[in-house]
C-alpha cells in the first residue's frame, strides 16, 4: 500500500505532449481497499482499513479517506483506530485479491507483451511498439485506465514518461484515479523540484542523510558534487541517486522479473512464550511460503525469520540451504532452527518466515533427494488445494484453533498462471 493520500494530486490535460513517454507505470488505486468498496458499496466514501480485526491485528491497506489520519500500512490496529477511531475495519479477502490482480494483469497483456508486474496491484508497461495498433502512449494509457474501470469496476492511476524511474514517480502523483504523462524533453524541469524522499528507491535512512546536509530536492542533488553523495549515501547508493536526478535510468521493462522474496508473517492476538506453539506457527508460515514458491515455479537459497517480542524489539535472522528449495519441510526446519537459536526474554508477538534469493529450479539430477517424500507430498497438497480450496488437506501438527489475524503476504503477487 503506497503512503500517498491524494493530496498534491496532479494530472495531465488530455492535450498534454507524450512524446518519448513509452513507459507506463500503473498502480491500483488503494487497491484491497477499493476491493472492498466494490464488494460492498455501502463502503463508499468512509475511512476503511483493511487486516486484521483483533486489536493485536495490523493495517495490510486503508482507503484515501483513513490515510488522511495518518493510517499506514504494517501499522498496528490499534495504533490505526486511535488515528482514525471512526474507520470501517474489515477482514481481507486475499483470493478476492488475487482474482481481480490477475483479470487487470491480463487486461494489460492484451495491449502490449511487455508488461513487468510489481506487486499484486501495480506494473510496468512498455508501450513504445504498439503506437500503430492503439496509438500514442496518452492515448493507450487513457483507453487503458477506462478498461480496467470498465471491466473491473476498479481505478487506476498511470504514469507515463521515458523511464520506469519517472514514470512510477508520476503514477504516485496522479492518484487517485489520474493520469501524469511527462513528456521526455520535460523530465528535468518534472524532477527538479521533487523531493529526495520521492526518488524511487530513497528509504527514510537515505533521505535523513541527505536533508541533514541541506540536500532536499532533485534540483540541490543537481547540485552536490559526486563525492559528496557518495559520503553520505555510499558509493552504490550515491551513484543511483546521481543518475536518477538527471534522468538516467537504464532499466528496461523486464518481463521475466522474479520477486526478490516471498513472505508471510503474523501478529498473534496474545503474545506467546511456548515454544511448542511457535514451531507449530513457523511451520505453518514456512508452508505458506512453499506452496507460493511452488506457484511461482521458483526455489529459495535463503531462508529468513522475523521475531518481534512484546516490547516491540525485532530480530531478523536467515541463513542459506544447502541446496535450494521449495519444500515447505525443508524451510519449517531452517526457519525453527533460526528461531532456536535466538535468546527470547520475552513473549513474542509477531513471528514471520521469508524465502530469500530466489530462483529457477535446477534441471540437474542428484543421486539422490533428501526432500523426495515431501516433494510428493506437498506435490499432492497443492493438487488437492488446486481441486477442493484451501484447508482441505494439513499437516495434523497444525490442527487446533488458528492464530492467524487474517495476516497477508508481505510480498503478495499472483503466480505466473493466475496471470
């Protein structure tokens, strides 16, 4: 869930210049929110915050309305309701998500085969060859945002320029429900008053350490010197900024982008000290993340956990297989070792299992496999899910009352045939 509450909001007229602006970035206007609003109308125009409904629960998305109080994804429930005590919460409706993501994702594919998807509600798409079958990049831009309202019942907000960089940069100023074609002779005058903190890739950290030394908009970027930059943000971080200030993005629409990782994590309703119970939830967690690498026809070469204690402090800790993997065993056992090893002075009060490094199967053949029961296994559960839903079919380790707050993916993006 993007931070923005629409205000500042800019669009373009339906006579703006396009030229040069073959990339677009669409994003779903507050996308679970308005999901929600679609499915029930009486929703409409009120603060809503979508997670968990416990007061342990956290925010997975608000509407505008609720943003305008300071709501915030990841944030607590109770810290939400305290901003905004008059907001709608609602449980999260993940397969409803899932099935809207991948009819708006198809709805993209149909205008150009260059389409890169971000997350479950946004994508980039590159449409500098397809001016001769639907025109200029204004004009597919505008029919497409009609098609998805049309469709689907859902807004959604583009940004149109010369690169990803700028282009996701005017989506998130055009919304909601709008449209910011920059033009690629207008890229420098666009960026020179923005904000560091609206470069795309600029955390909280980087921008600290730039506006510490006055440096607060592309235009003072303009005009640091290089060595600088690279003292405060490091040589890497220094020189993406450098490039990114006048425009230079090199990066290509990328239609074989993996996620980075996959994640689930949980926010219990009572803080937990038992040991026995949190193994149970890592390995429930750890078979989530499986069976989405499954359908994402991946493996992990890393496998991470999140402990966070009821005062609040956070460990991470991961460590790296022996051989990639998709088995949902295989990361249970690595993420309940990671989690044996930590100290626990506290009860703990949200636990998460992320897969890391992902990539392609390996085609070679192993003399033998350690996981071969449990890919049959797991192989099986997937089938059984694909036919009778979820929850048919679990482990008898994870059976008992379900301590999940309706907790989202960290990470949620539809697998490649759901696309």
């Amino acid at each position: 869930m993007g931070r923005a509450d629409g205000s500042g909001r800019l669009v373009s007229s339906d006579a703006a210049d396009d030229t040069g602006a073959g990339i677009l970035h669409v994003d779903m206007d507050a996308f679970y929110a308005s999901v929600e609003v679609l499915d029930d109308p009486s929703l409409r125009g009120k603060p809503i915050i979508v997670g968990g409904t416990e007061g342990r629960g956290v925010v997975s998305a608000a509407s505008y309305e609720a943003r305008r109080y300071g709501v915030r994804s990841a944030m607590s429930m109770g810290q939400a309701l305290r901003l905004c005590p008059m907001a709608t919460v609602v449980s999260p409706h993940f397969d409803r998500y899932i099935a809207l993501s991948a009819q708006v994702m198809s709805i993209f594919s149909d205008v150009t085969p260059l389409v890169e998807p971000l997350s479950i509600d946004e994508a980039f798409l590159d449409v500098r060859g397809a001016r001769r079958l639907w025109g200029s990049p204004g004009v597919i831009a505008r029919a497409l945002r009609q098609r998805v309202k049309d469709e689907t019942g859902l807004t959604c907000s583009i940004g149109a320029a010369a690169t990803k960089h700028v282009a996701k940069m005017a989506s998130t100023i055009s919304k909601p429900d709008g449209l910011l074609i920059v033009a690629e002779r207008d890229t420098a005058a666009f960026l020179a008053p923005r904000p560091v903190r609206a470069l795309w890739g600029v955390g909280p950290k980087a921008s600290e350490a730039l506006e510490s030394r006055g440096i607060r908009t592309v235009s003072d970027v303009l005009g640091t010197p290089r060595a600088v930059l690279d003292r405060a943000l490091g040589a890497a971080m220094g020189e993406r900024i450098w490039s990114l200030a006048r425009g230079i993005d090199a990066r290509e629409v990328d239609t074989t982008r993996v996620e980075k990782s996959i994640g689930h994590e949980e926010t219990f309703s009572d803080d937990i000290s038992s040991t026995g119970v949190l193994h149970v939830e890592l390995r429930r967690l750890a078979d989530r993340v499986g069976s989405r690498l499954r359908g994402h026809g991946v493996e992990a070469a890393t496998i991470a956990i999140k402990v966070r204690f009821s005062d609040f402090t956070t460990l991470s800790r991961s460590r790296t297989l022996a051989e990639p993997s998709a088995v949902g065993q295989r990361i249970g056992e690595a993420a309940i070792e990671l989690f044996d090893a930590i100290e626990r002075p506290l009860p703990v009060r949200l636990i998460g299992v992320r897969a890391e490094k992902l990539r392609a199967p390996t085609s070679g053949f192993a003399l033998w496999d350690d996981d071969e029961e449990w890919r049959r296994v797991e192989g099986a559960l997937d089938d059984a899910t694909a036919r009778f839903g979820k929850g048919v079919i679990t482990r008898a380790a994870l059976l008992g009352p379900m301590r999940d707050t309706g907790a989202l993916p960290s990470h949620p993006r539809p697998s490649a045939h759901e696309r």
